[in-house]
C-alpha cells in the first residue's frame, strides 16, 4: 500500500512573511495527520525560514529546482548541497515550467535526478504532455517517453527514491484539471512502464501524483483512483485552509 504524497509547489509565490505565515498555518492545521507524507516548496530563498516555521512539524520541504554539479562556476544555480543545508527533503525536478520556459531538457532531467538521489533528496519527477500533443493522440507515447528518459540509467535503488508527478500541461494553472478517468489512464500507463522497466515490485511501491488544477473540490475523486497516489499542488498550496482541507481529504480516504 502506497502512502499518500501530497506536495505544495508555490512557484515564485509569497514573500518572507507570507512564507513563513503560510508554513505555520499548515503546522497548526495538519498537526494531527499522520497518514499522508506532506511537503512544500517554496523559492529557494525562503526555504530556511520556512525551514524554521517547519520544525517539529509533519511537513518536509522541498526545492522547485536544483543544479546537477555539485559546485563551481554556475552562477545564479543552486547545488544539491545547498540544499541539503538547507533543511531539504525532496527537490522537483522537470517541472513543464523549466522544461517549457526555461528549455530544460530530457537529459538535464536525468542528470540532476541522479545526483538528486546521490546526494541524498527525494526527486519529484514531474512529467506531461502538452495540449496539442494530447489532441494529437499522443499523450502515451510523450510521457512514456519522458518516463523513460528521465530514469534513464537508474537502478532498482534509486529509483524508488523517486515520486513522479503527472502534470498534463493544459491542466497546470488554468482551471481545466484532467478528468479522474484521464488522470487515472495515464498514471496505469506509467505504472505498467515502470513494471517494464523494472518490475512489478517496483512499480507497486513508486508514487505517482497527479498535478494540474488540484483543488479542495477534485481532491476526492482523484485520490480514489487507484494509481494516484497523491497531488502536486500549485495554486491551491498558496491558501491554508485549501491546501489543509486537500490534505485532510487524502487522508480520510485512507481510513
Ligand atoms: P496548479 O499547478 O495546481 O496551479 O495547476 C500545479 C503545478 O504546476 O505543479
């Protein structure tokens, strides 16, 4: 049995105050749930107070983004070092923001989960087709696709290490979440490739959360679904009361 993952991606959210506001609105409200693995991710220059407003709480951090050296002459990056040091559990990585914004590539993706999970953090993997690729009927084969080439030369070990996150892009900020039955196709489809990829064992132990337009009205019926095992959540992370109620859902459906 997969335990459910829900995770909050802010984005170039919130300031300093609204940060550390937000983190210790989710510690007071979740405090008492211990049946859903939770995180947020705020920008890199908030993780530390968000770090403190954390401790002692339930809720694990992450990064939205890491660089694949570990050190040197890459300035504006960020090493998976730093943010070790910086209290960090999980990182997410091949966001369709960076993929689609910023030209990440399927290879720099592979890169930066491999030395993610070397150096000791948790990768949310995030995969997903594009609207025209989706009319296009070629929503299987771009994400298999992308699957395959983000795990690319990992092991059995390391690859359970990692959460993949289906987001189809059209979905993600705009209000047009993917029906439970979509969602639900999509994340089978990348369950059975991992269980090609590796095995059947595997496959039933790795997490896949669905992301795009998650809210507190979605939540239920998507947790239903027997292959997604929890949410990435952006705009949704950004109110407590949301984010607690999504989160609170999850974790009745476990009962
Ligand atoms: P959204 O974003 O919930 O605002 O659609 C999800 C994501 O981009 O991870």
């Amino acid at each position: 049995m997969r335990k459910p993952f829900i995770a909050g991606n802010w984005k170039m959210n919130n300031n300093c105050q609204t940060a550390v506001e937000l983190a210790a609105g989710l510690a007071l409200q979740l405090k008492e749930v211990d049946s859903v693995d939770i995180a947020v991710c705020p920008p890199f220059v908030y993780l530390q107070p968000v770090a403190n407003a954390l401790s002692f709480s339930n809720i694990a951090l992450g990064a939205q983004n890491v660089y694949a050296e570990p050190n040197g002459a890459f300035t504006g990056e960020i090493s998976c070092e730093m943010l070790r040091d910086n209290c960090c559990t999980y990182v997410i990585i091949g966001h369709s923001e960076r993929r689609h914004k910023m030209g990440e590539t399927d290879e720099m993706i592979n890169k930066k989960i491999a030395t993610a999970i070397v150096s000791g953090l948790l990768p949310i993997f995030c995969v997903g087709e594009l609207l025209e690729q989706r009319k296009a009927g070629k929503t299987q084969t771009v994400v298999a696709d992308q699957v395959r080439k983000g795990l690319d030369g990992l092991g059995v070990e390391k690859a359970l290490a990692v959460t993949i996150a289906y987001e189809p892009v059209w979905a993600i900020g705009t209000g047009k979440t993917a029906t439970p039955e979509q969602a639900q196709q999509v994340h089978k489809m990348i369950r059975q490739l991992l269980a090609d990829i590796y095995d059947q064992s595997v496959a039933q132990q790795i997490r896949i959360q669905y992301g795009g337009s998650a809210k507190p009205a979605n939540t239920a019926e998507l947790m239903a679904k027997p292959d997604i095992d929890g949410l990435l959540v952006g705009g949704a992370s950004l109110k407590a009361d949301d984010f607690a109620d999504m989160i609170k859902t999850a974790a009745e459906t476990q009962n």
